[in-house]
C-alpha cells in the first residue's frame, strides 16, 4: 500500500524521519515521499535528509517564498498533479505549516485519508498562519495522532468525536527522534569545540509574529542582549530572522551562527544552561533534555510542559524576559516524567496506520 508524505519545513523533516524509520520495517507499506519545497536553503533542508538518512523526496515541488495564498495555492495544485500519479492509499502530513494544509485539501479533494501527526494542538491565536493551518487541517484528517492529552481535549472542545475521525493519543515523533539521534550527535557535530565551552544560553527566534515586527524584533534583541550581560547566548539564526535583523539597526549581542543541523542542535541542547525560543519544536527538545526554556511568545500549545513549571510563557516584553531567565536559572525542576511518549510514538502511529490500511 503506498503512503504518500508530504514534507516542506525544518521540523517536519526531522518528524518524518522517526515515522520512516518505523515504517521501513512494515512489509506491505511502500512511502513516497514529497518535499514541497517551502524551505530550500542546504542548511535547513538538505542537511537534515542526510544527516537523518531521509530518502531523498521522488518529487520536490520547488515552492517557496511566495505570500500565503499563492504557496499554499500553488502547492495545492502541484500535491493533486503528484495524487493522480501515484494514487495513495493515505496521505501522511505533519504540523501546520503552509505545506501541511495544502497537502490536506489536495487529499480530501481527491478522497484520500488523511493521516496528521501533531493534532489537536491550539495556541487560540488565529493571527498566527499555523493556528489557521493546524485547525482546518485537523477538521478534514481521518487519523489524528494526537501528541498529549492536551491536545485531545482540544479536539473533544470542539466537537470531534461527531465528526467521522479517528483520535489517537501516540506522544510525540519528536522525542522518538532526539532520543534516536541524540545517540549519535557527539560522534557527528563538533559544534561545542567551534563555539568553546563556556556556559551558553540556547536561543532561536523565528516566528512570523515576532520577525515581522519591527518593534517587537527590537525588544526581543534587546531582551536577548542584557541576558547576554550574565551568560553567553547561542542564536543559530533562521535565514528570515536573519534577513529581518540585517535590515534593524539593534544588533543582537550574541553569538549568532547561521542555521545548524540535527546533530549539532542536539549537541547544543544537551550542553546548554537553559533555551528561549519562539520554537514548538525547541520547547520540548529543552525538556527531552533536562533544560529549563523561557517561550518567547504569548502562548505555547505546549501547556503540559509550563504545567510542569519547565516552562515560562513570558511573551516578548524584555524585562519579562529576562525576570524569567532569572526565576528559572533558580529553579530545580524534575524532567523525568513521561509527558511525550519517551520515544514510542512512532511505533504507536504505524501500528495504527497499519490496522487503518488493513480495513481500507
Ligand atoms: C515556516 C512555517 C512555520 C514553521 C517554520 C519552521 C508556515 C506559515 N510557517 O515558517 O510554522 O515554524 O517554517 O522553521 O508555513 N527562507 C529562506 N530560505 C529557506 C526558507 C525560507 O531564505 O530555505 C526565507 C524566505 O525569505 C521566506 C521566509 O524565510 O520568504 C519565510 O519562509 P516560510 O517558509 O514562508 O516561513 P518560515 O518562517 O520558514
Ligand atoms: N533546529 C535545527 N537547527 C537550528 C534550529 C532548529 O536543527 O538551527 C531544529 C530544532 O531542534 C527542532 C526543529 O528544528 O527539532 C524546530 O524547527 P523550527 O524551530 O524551525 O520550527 P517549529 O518547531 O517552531 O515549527
């Protein structure tokens, strides 16, 4: 049976490689993997594929740095063209990224399956494109593999248990993927010998909300720059944070290196103090690895981990920023309860896709 996944942005590579990994060892399952294109640069593509031995993609669509509507659109159109050649039993999408709703509509326009890995997620934000993403995604996917509780009463909140859907509770793809890679990241990367050992707080700024605003970009430097009066920071720069920062006249006072791979996030995150990021992905990476994060956004959809009281939501207002560097570089917390599947999450999606398929 062929399974086609459709790829396009930093974090869905490294999510697709823990579930590849799994289905590889299932007989009957053939996966063909599409990348839309959305990110393109070596250092937030290519580089993954190779370090995580993804295949590389039988279609790369080319899309990219177009505004929403003409992405998603033109992904929309090119993902139905690659449905009609290989006509899929299912098809696979990860997150919310303009990639992961194309990918749906092309599917249920042509009614094929739908497989979303990270259901159920909310920030209640709808002025972010991934909250309008993952929603309408959601409402049209058959499987929703949901990564937390917290995202399957989201769903319940709204209804899906009418709706002609199956909801599954399977921890999250990306500490299966920390968690396997992590095991081999020191052998690969010698990003500590490059930046020295010195302590170093982790940091990455990316989101649209935070980028695209000019003052907001500035008070997020500026916050970033009186931490870096107490501790070194690391910023491996997005290319459109680093974009939006070239054209600014406040410089972060960081050590800033261009985007890493894989093995040498995974090396940062290990040896770092603590994380501040707008990421989803770092937030619970800093968990996977016992570190502390300060969210640089309004909300996480990351609840359970600011439950756990890992996590501090402190928006973009520096002083709050920098008050929760200070609550949390007191703080001793305990990271060992099993909040994302500890590593099982693909297994528990593939069982599923296979039981799915078996009745299709
Ligand atoms: C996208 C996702 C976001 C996700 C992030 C992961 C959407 C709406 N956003 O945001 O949810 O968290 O990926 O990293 O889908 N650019 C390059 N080189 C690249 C890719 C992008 O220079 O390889 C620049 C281009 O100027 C582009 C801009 O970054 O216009 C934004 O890229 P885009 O893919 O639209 O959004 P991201 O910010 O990467
Ligand atoms: N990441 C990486 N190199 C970097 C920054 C991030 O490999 O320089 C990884 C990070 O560890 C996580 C994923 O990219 O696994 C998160 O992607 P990103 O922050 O771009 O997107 P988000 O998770 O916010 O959608």
């Amino acid at each position: 049976m062929k399974i086609l996944t459709v790829v396009g942005a930093r974090p869905q590579f490294i999510k697709a490689a823990a579930l590849h990994r799994e289905l590889q060892s299932v007989p009957d399952i053939q996966e063909i993997l599409v990348h839309t294109g959305q990110h393109y640069d070596k250092d937030i593509s290519d580089i993954f594929f190779q370090e995580m031995e993804i295949p590389t993609p039988k279609y790369n669509l080319g899309i990219h740095s177009l505004k929403h509507g003409a992405m998603t659109g033109r992904m929309l159109e090119a993902i139905e063209n690659v449905i009609e050649q290989e006509k899929p039993a299912m098809l696979l999408v990860y997150g919310d990224t303009n990639s992961t709703l194309a990918a749906a509509l092309a599917a249920k326009k042509n009614f094929i399956p739908i497989g979303h890995i990270e259901a159920g997620l909310r920030s209640f934000n709808m002025g972010m494109p991934e909250e309008i993403n993952r929603i309408l995604t959601d409402r049209i996917s058959d499987l929703l593999f949901c990564p937390t509780d917290a995202a399957i009463q989201n769903l319940y909140r709204e209804g899906f248990e009418h709706f002609n859907c199956e909801i599954a509770k399977t921890g999250d793809v990306m500490q299966d993927a920390a968690l396997y890679y992590g095991q081999f990241s020191a052998a690969h990367s010698n990003i500590i010998e490059r930046i020295g050992n010195d302590e170093f707080l982790l940091a990455t700024l990316h989101r649209a909300e935070n980028t695209d605003n000019p003052q907001t970009l500035i008070e997020l430097v500026e916050a970033l720059n009186q931490i870096a009066k107490e501790i070194r920071v690391v910023l491996p720069l997005h290319p459109r944070t680093r974009k939006k920062l070239e054209e600014l006249e406040s410089k972060p006072n960081a050590l800033t290196i261009g985007p890493v791979g894989y093995f040498d996030i995974l090396e940062l995150l290990k040896h770092c103090r603590m994380v501040a990021t707008d990421s989803g992905g770092l937030q619970k990476e800093a968990y996977f690895f016992g570190k502390h994060c300060i969210t640089l956004r309004k909300q996480t959809e990351w609840v359970e981990l600011v439950h756990q009281g890992v996590n501090l939501v402190a928006g973009t207002n520096a002083e709050k920023i920098v008050d929760s560097y200070h609550v949390l570089s007191q703080r001793h917390s305990d990271f060992t309860i099993d909040l994302y599947g500890n590593g099982t999450a693909s297994k528990c999606i593939s069982s599923i896709l296979v039981d799915y398929l078996g009745k299709l």
